[in-house]
C-alpha cells in the first residue's frame, strides 16, 4: 500500500527507477503514461482498503 501511496504521489520517481535511470535523464515520461500510472496505483489502494476492510 505504501509503494501505491508513493507512486501515486510521485508517478515520476517510480518511472526513474524502472527507466529513468537507463537514459541518464535525457527523457522524460509521457502524460499519458503518468495519468495510467496514476489510475492504477488509485485502483490498487481502492482495492486493499476494500480487502482491508472486509
């Protein structure tokens, strides 16, 4: 839940560590990956509050 807290928070980090880090901050991501990240890191919390809470 922390990493989806995180990732949702700072979509850009998590982008850095899992491809950033290979182009040495010569690119940069897309909006539309950001916005999926974003919608699935909110779906994901959504759904562990759901089983948390069950």
């Amino acid at each position: 839940m922390v990493l989806c807290i995180i990732n949702f928070c700072f979509p850009k980090f998590g982008w850095y560590l899992r491809y950033g880090w290979i182009f040495r901050g010569e690119a940069e991501p897309s909006r539309p990956y950001m916005t999926m990240v974003r919608t699935t890191s909110l779906l994901m919390l959504l759904i562990a509050f759901t089983l948390t809470l069950a």
